[in-house]
C-alpha cells in the first residue's frame, strides 16, 4: 500500500477525516470537491489505502492544510493517544486479525472520543505498571484468549498430524521411540541431533533443548525422559509440517519478541500432542472412561499412562477433544504450583472455555480456596513427603459447588511431585521442593450428567468452594487461611450506608 505501514495509514486517515468533520462536509462533498469517489475517500479515512503525491495535494487544497501537516505523523493535543497507541508493541505485533478486529477500528473508536479513550489507556498502563505486567504477559493473555476463541481445538493441525503419520507410514502404536522421530528430523530436515549437547553449558540448565538454525543442531540435555524427548522432536517437525517461520529457538519461549513467535510456539506443542495422543484412539478410550459405571482414578491414569505422556500433555489432548466430541464446552484447565514450606500457591497456566469460570488468577496476594481439590491434593501430597511417603502420582475427584451461585463442577485433578524442569512460559525451573497439581473442571449441566455414568458415585467428594479467603463469607471453615477481610470491609461499608439511610430519616 504505497510503501506507508499500517499506523501512517491510519494517522493519515484520522487526520483527513478529522479535517472533513471540521469542515462540515460530506463524504459526497469531499468527493465531489476532490474527483474522487466515494469509497476511495472512506478506504483513506479507514487507513487501508494510502492516496498517491497528486491526489495528496488536491486533498490538502481542499481542505486548506499545508502538504507536510497531512503527511506528517505528528497529531494534535487530541489524538496524540491515538499516535501513542498504534505505535506500540502490543497494536504492531499482535496480530488482531486472528481476533476478527481491524486496526484502524480501534483507531477509530480512539478518535471518536480521544481525550476519554486516552485518560482510560493511561489508566490501563498505570495498572499494568502497578501488577508489574510485561510485555511477553500480554502476549501470553492473547494466546489464551486466542486458544479460548476457538475452544483450543484446531482442525488443520489435527489433519496436519495424520497426514504426517502416514506419509512416514508410523505405526499406529503409541508410545514412539524417540530414535523414529529423531530419524525423520534428520534424514528430511537436515537436523543433527546432538544428545547431551546442553550438558556443558550450565547456565542453560532448565532448558530442554535449543536449536541452532545455522548449524542445524538440536542439542538436547541428557536428563530428558524417553517421552519428553519424543515430545520435542514432535514440536520441532510441527515447525516445518506447519510451515512456522517466527518461532523460539529454546525449547519454551525466554522472551517473546512478537505474538507470532508465541502463537507458533502454541501450534508446535498442539502438533506434537497430536502425534502423541492421536485423536480416534484417544476419543475411544475416553469415551469407555466416561462408560464406567463408577469412579476410576486408576482408569483414568492409565489413560495417561498407555501413551507415555507427562501429565501436561494428557489434559492439553483432554482440553482439545471434551469440548468438541463430547459437546462439553464449558470447562476450564488449571496448573498451580505449590512450596510446602510456606504453603504457597501459585497459578501458572489455565483456560477456560465458553465463559469464565470461577477459579482463576486472583489479585496479587490474595490466598486461593483451599477447598478447591487443585488445593487439597497438593496438600495431601505436601503431607505424604513429609511422613516420607513417595509418591509419583495422586488423582481426586470432586463435585464444586461455588458459593453464592448454581454452579458446580466435576473437577478431576492430578498432582504430583515438581521437577526441575524449564516452565512452559518463560523457561525458569521449578524450584526443589515445589509440587504440582493440574485440574481440568467440567460445568455440570445435563450434557455432562447424561453422559458420565459415575458422576453420582459417592465415592466423589462434594464441598462447596470460593475464591479466595479474603473474599469468602463461611463461618465455619476449618481450612481458611486468612481472615475475610475483604467480605469484613464490605460489610462495614454496609453498615455505615445503613446508619446514614436511618439518620437521614430521623
């Protein structure tokens, strides 16, 4: 489009729409004033065309503005928000297409009222400041919201996968070895695999492997499972079958440099649980474990277990496929991290699926329900390492019932011990010590009732839940962490209302 990228386009636009309004003239007018047409005129003002040098100055003739204010990016008092906003990172790098949202849309909406919309984006930085949000967060936030949009479930990958499985005629049994894909990575796509090739470099310690395009290496550290490095050289041929240009070099993203890289990122780890977890066999074996006429913790770890998969992996496949196979959209996927010794928790992944379900990211230091299964199963298992117990894997189920609504939901959650190994966001390690739990919870409506036969087992626990402790009414909590406060102050606030509703009727 002439050579202008997006935000000059649109400045320019704003800019000869702006004069247009000043001047009280019409699309028809201007048009008629200019000799052009009408939608020539309102793809400039939208920022999606760019008007040659000759057409630039009959523009300016017409609407008394010198050539060089039109064409500078500089904006007055009230549309210097605007400027500020379509030159940031956020606006050049995320692509908003994906969401369905045209750039010079938001500029619009900006423009229309520029001054309010301005005070408000200056609040939102303000608070991203305060709650120490960066950059490489807020891409994270989209890829969510992205994965959220399309109820994480991808067809093209889907077929991608198969496709791949049977040029290479792999067999239809599940475990690989890692050597089979290994083998492909380096016969088609001129990869040196290099085992142990991180190991003398201990600043990359957490790391699982980085790729050297230049030398096309992959150096893997030797600590790796047999599974784990099947499952990134899974991700690596998801880049190429794919056809991902930006994407990390390390195993997880350190610092994403636009969102493309992160969204690659996400495409690649989809493949690869695809070409683990292949969909027909999966959907087969959930749908038995749905069947059952009871409870089966064991049943469903050996789900999991049949495939060799890490228990990440398992609930990313269960978080493509309940929702579209088993029209059981509304659920959600959580993973805490948990220090026993000060009884921390922490959310470090979720998604939620259909609306926002009520477990979630909480305000900084606010203490999550410990009701919550994702909760007391971490503790459970925190307890069973100090008595010296070891212990690999625990599975819970429980029915929510969140207080102070009719939701409740079928929560299945497995904990386990934390690994020193590199997190899925920014490639820092868990700590020793540091306990796993991920949750994936179902909304119980009649799809879910009608179709898991055991979800009336007694054996299942039923409590009701919260959010927080601060914000939680209960009396009688035996697992309260912290006094309500927050539900304290609400109700001193309702008491001085009160007194003042009766003084004034005194």
């Amino acid at each position: 489009m002439n050579g202008k990228i997006p935000y000059q386009r649109i400045i320019f636009g704003l800019k000869i729409k702006q004069l247009r309004q000043q001047k009280r003239l019409s699309f028809a007018e201007l048009a008629k004033a200019t000799g052009m047409s009408v939608s020539y005129l309102n793809e400039i003002e939208k920022g999606k065309k760019f008007p040659k040098a000759d057409k630039i100055t009959v523009l300016a003739s017409t609407l008394e503005v010198e050539e060089e204010e039109l064409l500078s990016t500089e904006m007055g008092p009230n549309l210097a928000p605007v400027k500020e906003l379509l030159q940031s990172n956020f606006l050049n790098e995320l692509p908003l297409d994906l969401f369905g949202i045209e750039l010079g849309k938001v500029a619009e909406i900006i423009a229309s009222a520029p001054l309010r919309v301005g005070a408000f984006i200056s609040t939102l930085l303000e608070l991203s400041r305060s709650y120490a949000l960066r950059e490489e967060n807020f891409f994270f936030a989209a890829l969510r919201a992205f994965l959220e949009l399309n109820n994480n479930y991808f067809q093209h990958i889907e077929d991608a996968a198969t496709a791949f499985v049977e040029e290479h005629q792999l067999p239809g049994n599940r475990p690989f070895s890692p050597q089979l894909l290994a083998n492909i990575l380096e016969d088609k796509y001129d990869y040196e695999v290099v085992p142990g090739g991180l190991d003398a470099y201990p600043e990359m310690d957490g790391l699982r492997s980085v790729f050297l395009p230049q030398d096309r290496q992959l150096l893997l550290t030797s600590k790796l499972s047999s599974m784990q490095q099947s499952f990134q050289f899974g991700k690596e041929i998801g880049f190429h079958v794919l056809k991902l240009k930006d994407r990390s070099y390390t195993s997880s993203i350190l610092r994403p440099r636009v969102f493309e890289e992160v969204l690659n990122h996400a495409y690649a780890t989809y493949f690869s649980v695809a070409l683990h977890l292949p969909l027909n066999p999966f959907i087969k074996k959930l749908e038995q474990f749905f069947n059952a006429p009871k409870w089966d913790a064991k049943a469903f770890v050996s789900i999991m277990e049949s495939y060799d998969a890490s228990p990440e992996m398992f609930y990313h496949r269960l978080t493509n496929i309940i929702p579209r196979f088993f029209n059981m959209p509304k659920l959600f996927f959580l993973r805490f991290l948990h220090e026993p010794e000060n009884d921390q928790f922490e959310i470090d992944r979720e998604l939620h699926l259909s609306k926002r379900h009520h477990p979630h990211g909480n305000a900084i230091l606010e203490h999550y329900c410990r009701r919550w299964v994702s909760l007391s199963l971490l503790q459970d298992l925190a307890e069973m390492q100090k008595d010296g117990k070891y212990v690999s894997t625990i599975v819970r189920a429980q029915r929510s019932r969140f207080l102070g609504t009719e939701d409740e939901y079928l929560c299945i959650t497995l904990a386990r011990p934390g690994q020193s190994e590199n997190s899925s966001r920014l490639g820092g390690q868990y700590a020793q010590g540091r306990n796993i739990s991920v949750t994936l919870g179902l909304l119980i409506n009649a799809d879910v009732k009608r179709q898991i036969k055991w979800l009336d087992d007694p054996a299942i626990q039923a409590r009701d839940v919260n959010r927080t402790c601060e914000r939680c009414a209960l009396t009688d909590c035996s697992e309260r962490a912290v006094e309500p406060v927050i539900v304290q102050k609400r109700e001193r606030l309702r008491a001085i209302e009160n007194r003042l509703t009766k003084l004034n009727q005194a």
